[in-house]
C-alpha cells in the first residue's frame, strides 16, 4: 500500500545489517532508523501488538517525533478482526481513502480525515 504510493519503507526485519540474535546494536540501529524516519509507521499485526520491541519502538518514537508523524497502519485477519490495543487509538492512522490513494485519520477525533498522503 505504502510502496505503491511511492513512499521509502525502513522494515527492521529485513535489514540484512541487523545481528539475528537482538543487542544493544539493534537498538542503536533502530533509534537511529527512528530518528531518520520522517515518519514513524507501526503496522499493526497480531504478532506486533504482541511483541516487546514492537511496544519499546512506538514508546521511543513518541519521545522523538511529534505525534502527528506518529501513525498506526492498522490490519485486519482473515476473519476481519482488527489487530490493535487500546493505547494505539492515541494515534493517528493511514488507511485508503474511498477516492483512491492514501489518507492520514485522526483517530481522538473519531475518525476523521485530517490529510491526503
């Protein structure tokens, strides 16, 4: 979705830099990619909600940007159930707009589209 917009996607995973058992390198690294980032995009996935890291890495990006470049890419399963915990309404979300294309949703303002992307 993102990519096809034309947006530069940084997915820790698939850094090939990255040690495979996670240190005190993989945080600098992902601190770093933070503060890079113009944006900060969690994707919301069972296994994010559930993940430890994933948690610590939308905690530190909010001390580093403004929470309006803070945003949830919301998913859903096969069964449409969204992925998602109560603290991840605090932020904004990227969803398709009915039009085509990408939108930015004000989530504290029950949905409400604040920009195009």
């Amino acid at each position: 979705m993102l990519k096809r917009e034309g947006w530069d996607i940084y997915v820790d995973w698939r850094d090939p830099t990255m040690p495979e058992t996670p240190d005190a390198l993989t945080t600098s690294r992902i601190q770093n990619a933070i503060i890079r980032a113009d944006w900060f995009l969690f994707l919301a996935t069972e296994n994010s909600i559930l993940s430890r890291w994933c948690q610590w890495e939308i905690g530190y990006a909010e001390g580093r940007k403004q929470l309006e470049r803070i945003a949830i890419v919301p998913t859903t399963d096969e069964l449409g159930h969204y992925h998602g915990n109560e603290y991840l309404k605090l932020y904004n979300t990227i969803g398709n707009k009915p039009s085509g294309g990408l939108a930015l949703y004000n989530m504290l303002g029950k949905g409400n589209r604040v920009s195009n992307l």
